[in-house]
C-alpha cells in the first residue's frame, strides 16, 4: 500500500528555513536518534535511577522496532524521494542522507518512539520540571523531522498518537510483564532476544520483497540494543550495583560525562571498524550492526559502571547498605 501525503506544506517550510533555527532543530533531531537517547538514558542511569533508564531504553527500542515494521507495511516513501530532489531540500548530512532515502516515511520513529520514551517518563516521576521537559522534547523531536524536510507533518501526528499509547500501555501493564520476564533465566533471556532478533529482520525483509540492500539497518541496531540490555543489566547488579544518587553533583557529573564518552566511542569506533570488514547493507554487514550495538549496550551498563566503581566515582548499593548498617549499630551502642 502506498500512501503520498501533501507535499506544499513540505516545500512551504523548505522554503522558509530560519538560519538561527537550522541548528536548533538538528540538535533536536538528534534527541530522536539512538544516539540521543543514549545521552538522556545515561543521564538517568547513573544519576538517578538505573531500573527507571533499562525500563525507558527498552522501551524506546522497542518502539523502534514496531516502527520499522510498520514503515514497511505501509510504504509510504519519504518526502522529495519521488521528485528526486531530496539532496537539495532535506537539511541533514549527506552522510545520513543515504540511510534515509532507502527508509520509508510513515509513521515516523522519530515522534513514535519520542512520545513512547517521554510519556513514560512523565508518568514516571514526580518533578514538575522533569515533566516539562519531557513535553517539550517530545514536540521538538517530531517538530524538527518536517522542519528538515525528512518527513511529512501526517508522518508526525500518527508516530505521536502510536507513541503515546505505547507508552501508557507500559505504563499500565509493564510490571506485570516485568514478573513475567523475571523469571525466566538468564540464558533464556538471552536466547529469547537474539532469535526475535534474527526473527524480526528475516519478516521484515520479506515483506520488503527480499532486498537487502534497500533494507534499512537501523532495526538490527535498535534489535542489538535490547540484547544488549538484556545481558548487562543483570551482570551489573551481581558483579557492580552502583548507587547511582551516590556521590556529589560534580562525581555524578564526571561519571556521567565517562560513560557517555565510553559509549560514543564504542559506538564510533567499531562503526568504522566494521565498515572495513564488510558492505553495510550486506548479511554479515548487517549481523555486525546488530553485534556493534550489543557491545555498545555493554559498554554503557556495565563496563562504565564497573569502571566508575573501581576509580572511586561510586559507591556500590551493597556497601552502602553496609555503611549504614555499621552506623546503626553504632548509634545503638553509643545509646
């Protein structure tokens, strides 16, 4: 099915880009893309809550994944795709431009897993200014997609009303499905995720008609990161278990600031490494995207925190658990 929505109000905002506000929308833009929700999911990883930022990055994923399926089904290409002149109108990287023309347009992933991630967000803490900002993000990623030209206005509404209800079905439903998965083993979990994985791609490139090549990768990445979730979080909490409100402001920051870098270097490093080993829109091209963000995933929620811990930038929660027991016990004797 194909389905081409308007294209004047398209031209209406190429035509009118601001220069002041360009730049602002890229950096927008880039809160939607993995990379930035590495940078807010870190955040409140080691600063705040570590189940709160597993629960948000699985969830953001897997949003993502249902997005790409859907993309598929629908086929709606993206805007200038069909005019062929989407070089001179999209306001984004000739790097990134690739990536995007052979990617579908509806709904988008931006403003879907936008509004999964930050609804949850908001209904999950008690903070009037986390819950402003969550609000604000979520228009300013979907805002920025048709502003640069790379989706349609339709494109955002439908990935904002999809997101949202993603969202409040996690908020509703996710603990009873957390019980579930708790109790299947650790291998299981493991095994579960890397045959969906493999599972999910096969479907998906059969629906696009078996070609790999127009194929986008973006969903091996988004696969990659859930596996990887799946095996850090629990190697973390027996082998680490970081405090994450540990520490002052200016520790937290340090450690955050470690992480992110660990995490963008991992993800950088080995994207041009396994770009000299193999075609990225190959079998084994796409087997090493899944495998780059599996490791990526490690790296962040486990490696960074196992190393944090040993250089003094956090307490561990069981020795913290410890101190205050001795404390206790020492204001008793002392009473």
């Amino acid at each position: 099915m194909e389905q081409h929505f308007s294209m004047a109000a398209m031209h209406w905002l190429a035509d009118h880009r601001l220069s002041w506000l360009t730049p602002l929308m890229q950096a927008a833009s880039f809160l939607g893309e993995v990379q930035g929700y590495v940078v807010v999911g870190t955040l409140i990883y080691v600063t705040f809550d570590k189940s709160l930022a597993v629960r948000l990055m699985l969830l953001v994923t897997l949003t993502m994944c249902l997005n790409h399926v859907l993309k598929i089904l629908i086929k709606n290409p993206r805007p200038f795709i069909l005019e062929g002149d989407h070089l001179q109108k999209w306001s984004v990287p000739q790097s990134y431009a690739r990536d995007l023309a052979i990617e579908y347009s509806t709904p988008s992933g931006h403003a879907m897993a936008g509004a999964a991630f930050y609804s949850y967000l908001f209904g999950s803490v008690r903070n009037w200014l986390v819950r402003m900002l969550a609000v604000v993000a979520v228009l300013l990623t979907g805002a920025s997609r048709p502003y640069l030209g790379v989706h349609f206005v339709e494109d955002i509404l439908l990935g904002w009303a999809i997101g949202s209800c993603v969202g409040v079905l996690a908020l509703s439903h996710g603990r009873r499905l957390g019980a579930w998965w708790n109790k299947l083993s650790y291998a299981r979990r493991i095994t579960f995720a890397v045959t969906a994985s493999a599972a999910f791609w096969v479907i998906t490139v059969a629906m696009n008609g078996w070609e790999i090549d127009s194929q986008p990768r973006a969903f091996l990445g988004y696969a990659g990161t859930i596996t990887g979730i799946i095996i850090a979080q629990p190697l973390e909490l027996q082998m680490v278990d970081f405090d994450p409100r540990s520490s002052s402001i200016a520790v937290k920051v340090l450690r955050y600031l470690l992480t992110v870098a660990l995490s963008l270097f991992a993800l950088e490093s080995l994207g041009s490494l396994f770009t000299t080993i193999a075609d990225n829109y190959s079998v084994v091209g796409y087997a090493l995207q899944y495998a780059r963000y599996v490791i990526v995933s490690i790296v962040s929620l486990f490696l960074a925190p196992w190393l944090f811990t040993r250089i003094g930038l956090a307490k561990t929660a069981t020795g913290q658990a410890h101190r205050r027991s001795l404390d206790e016990n020492g204001q008793q004797a002392c009473s």
